[in-house]
C-alpha cells in the first residue's frame, strides 16, 4: 500500500469518527409531567435539565425553577441557566461550574425533594428524576426499582416520594493511561510494517496494531478519560482532548488493516523464491534483492 493510500484510509476514519460524534445527542423525548434530569461532568460540573412545559407560563418561569433546582442539588456552586431546544422539545438547563470537589473518592448528596415540592406547587402531580454519571467506577443508592438500566431512574409523584441520591465516585486513572500505551502499540506496529523488509514481520507487526486499536477504540467508546477528570488530574480543554485521544485507534487502525493485507498478499500470492526477507544490496543505488 502507497503512503497516499494509507491517508485516505486515515482521512476516512477521520470522516467515520465525525459522524459518529454528529449522531450523538441527549434525549429530547417529550414525556409526561415534569422530569429533572442532572449529569455529573467530569470536570467537576454537572447540568440540570427541567423538563416541564405545559404548565407554566414562559421558558423564563422554567429556567427559574432549573436554576433553583440547581442550587439547592449543589449549594455554594455558581449556576447560569438557559433555553435549550433537543429534537424540537425546548427546555431549561442549568449549567453548574464546582458541583463538587474533584478527587480520588467523590461523594455526593442530590436531595431532590425540595424541588419536587415547588414542581408540585405548579400543578406538577408526577414526573421523574434521572441521573448520569461520569465513566468511572461508582455507586448509587438507593438504586430505582428494576434498575438494571445504564441510567437509573425514579418516578416521583402519586405516593411516590422525591429521591434522595447518594453517589460515591472513585475515578481510576490509570485506566485511560493503559488505553495510551495501546495507542503507542499502534503507531510503534505500523511504523515497524511500514518498514520491514520481512514479510512474515510486517503482517505480524500489522495484526499486533489492529488487535491494540481495537482494544484502544473500546476504552474510547467507555470514555475512560472521564476518570483524569474525576481525579483532579487533568481539566478543560486539556481533558478534553486527552478523553478523544484514544479514537485516533480507529483512522490507525485502517492503516494498519492496509499495511496486514499488502504484507498477507506479498506473503500468499507473490513468489519469493524461498526468501521471504528482502534485502538491500550494498553499493549505489540500493537495488533490493531477494535475502537469505
């Protein structure tokens, strides 16, 4: 495979990685009654998503009841809410900047109820409270009925009492830096295929990269840099890229599936005279000839 092949791959995975992030997306899904959702960030943040149109008179008066939510969930932390619209449902989220204290263990107390108590004032008789979390180690209790879900959820109202959330989150980073030394793995297998003049070498060295890529691409998709930020190790825009760093497996991970099938082809297809090495003879011009 020519250097200009294997940029198209890398440029395709690139393009693939795109829009896989493009169809991403919280859920706008209209639901009955009102329903607070809040999501620990891993960089010490959390949102707070009111999603209560029907009964109330303006966006303003939700944004109101959000903020208030937001506050009494993470008091002493600065809250600013806003207007959001997802998949055609407008509703208030308040963003909220030191919700917690990061570190090696992260406890949390989201008492619900005082909210609930004003959503019900409003004419609110039902709804819910969701809850998510960053990708790090964690429990939840109480746990909701039946909740084997990804995302633990409490229906409120109609004898059923707001929850009180106690969350214990104990961040492992030394996830994230296993899924950068496969990345490493990648890039150190693919520069040892493009240049092996051995076949046997190169299709080894190719497979060793799209095992590790593989392996790298699922930490990404667990979000394992989550827990950099939980820890207090990284932030903002550094965590940022350090939580995307790993998806660089996916574009590596062409290239070295190009490199394993010209190094396979070479090995099946192409004769080599017993000699499957290539070696370069001495002198000028460095013509190849077949190695002992």
């Amino acid at each position: 495979m020519s250097v200009r092949g294997a940029g198209r791959l890398a440029v395709l995975g690139v393009l693939v990685l795109l829009a896989l992030s493009a169809c991403g997306g919280g859920g706008g899904r209209a639901l009955p009654g009102a329903w607070l959702d809040i999501a620990v960030m891993p960089d010490g943040g959390a949102q707070v998503d009111l999603r209560a149109a029907g009964r109330l008179r303006s966006d303003a008066e939700v944004r109101d009841l959000a903020e208030a939510a937001a506050r009494e969930l993470f008091p002493g932390a600065a809250v600013r809410a806003r207007t959001v619209t997802s998949r055609g449902y407008p509703f208030a989220r308040a963003e909220v900047t030191g919700a917690y204290r990061p570190g090696r263990r992260v406890p949390l107390r989201l008492d619900t109820a005082r909210a609930w108590r004003r959503l019900a004032g409003r004419g609110f008789d039902e709804g819910g409270v969701r809850l998510w979390l960053p990708s790090v180690p964690a429990t939840v209790r109480p746990r909701p009925p039946g909740g084997a879900s990804g995302v633990p959820e409490w229906a409120v109202g109609r004898g059923r009492p707001a929850p009180v959330v106690r969350v214990e989150m104990r961040p492992r980073p030394v996830r994230w830096f296993g899924a950068a030394v496969l990345l490493a793995l990648v890039v150190a297998g693919i520069a040892v295929s493009a240049a092996a003049r051995c076949r046997p070498v190169a299709a080894a060295a190719a497979g060793v990269s799209i095992v590790c890529a593989v392996v790298t691409v699922s930490a990404a998709a667990g979000r394992q840099g989550d827990n950099l930020g939980v820890a207090g190790v990284l932030g903002g825009r550094v965590l940022a890229v350090a939580s995307s760093a790993p998806l660089a497996g996916l574009p590596l991970g062409l290239v070295a599936a190009a490199l394993f099938v010209r190094a396979l082809r070479l090995l099946l297809l192409v004769p080599t005279a017993g000699a499957p090495c290539i070696a370069r003879r001495p002198g000028r011009g460095g013509a190849r000839t077949p190695g002992r």
